[in-house]
C-alpha cells in the first residue's frame, strides 16, 4: 500500500468511528425530529391544523376592536378552566376571523371579526409536534425562561448533524480517492 493509500485508510478508519459514536447517540432524536417534520410538512393536509372557518364578510371598520377579541377569547379560556394568557391573535381579512392561540395549553378559537362570536375551538395538535420537533416541549412542561432545554438539544443535534455530514462525505469519497491513487 503507497503511502498516501495508508494515510486515507488511517482518516477513514478515524471518521468511521466519529461517525458510529455520533450517530448511536442521537439516532432516536434524528428519527423523532424526522418522524416530527414529515408531520409538521403535511399538518393541513393531514388535519393537524385546524381549518380556517369564515365569519361575516364586512369591511374592517365595522369589526368589533381588538380588545374585544381578546376580552372574548380570555373569558371563554376561563370558563373551561384554562389559563387566559394568549400568545397571538392571527387576523384573517380574508375569512374575517382572529384566530387567538393561548401560552399554556393548545387550544385555538376563531372568533368572528364582526359580531365577537367564537365560530371554531380547536385542539392545534400541530404546535405540540413543533415542540416536540424543536425540543421545546420539555421547557414548555417544566415551565422554564429563555428555553435553555431547546437550546441545548437544537445546538447538540445541529453539530451532530455537521459531523455526520462531515464524516459521512468523508467515508463516501476516501475509498474512491484510495482506488484512484492504486492505478
């Protein structure tokens, strides 16, 4: 074997072993964040987003204010005993909805522009995907500032995909460059 033959067998020897103890590891969290994003990728088509009702069409100065609907949407989250704490309100000029999604639970309601009456309640079982996909999940059931968990599993699973990559490039293209110097 030629010199610059062993030296490419040694540095596929060495990313092989990279590559095993990286992808041991982290394989459960590449199949979940896969499994996750193929959902996430087809989450109205396969009814994980709540479809978007229509309220009455009227011109936007006709429609009730903003703090209305939101008075409207926190009323409604306590009398089933959720917290009223809203994270967005979506205006849909179109459909003459607000769609309101809530902090602490999943819930979502369209509430018509025009009158305030609540036309949809639905479960957005897509943001419970997108934070298991994003690893969020966990800060959002303990409770914790700034996603410090979210964090640390989208840096470790980011730089493990970079030296899967890296080693994966490597294992593919040192046996042709090992057959090539041979002849």
């Amino acid at each position: 074997m030629k010199p610059k033959s062993s030296n490419l067998a040694v540095s596929t020897r060495l990313y092989r072993k990279l590559h095993k103890w990286v992808a041991i590891p982290l394989l459960l969290f590449f199949l979940l964040i896969g499994v996750t994003g193929l959902l996430l990728g087809w989450k109205k088509q396969i009814g994980l987003l709540p479809s978007t009702k229509k309220g009455e069409l009227a011109p936007s100065a006709q429609w009730i204010s903003l703090d209305s609907i939101q008075h409207i949407a926190q009323d409604y989250a306590q009398t089933k005993g959720e917290s009223p704490e809203i994270d967005r309100i979506d205006v849909r000029p179109q459909k003459g909805v607000a769609k309101i999604v809530f902090v602490n639970h999943f819930t979502e309601l369209q509430i018509d522009c025009t009158n305030g009456k609540i036309v949809s309640e639905s479960r957005r079982n897509s943001d419970i995907i997108e934070k298991v996909h994003d690893g969020s999940i966990i800060d959002f059931l303990v409770k914790t500032e700034n996603d410090p968990i979210k964090l640390v599993y989208t840096s470790l699973l980011g730089i493990g995909l970079i030296l899967l990559t890296i080693s994966g490039s490597f294992l593919w293209y040192n046996p042709i460059r090992m057959r090539k110097s041979k002849i």
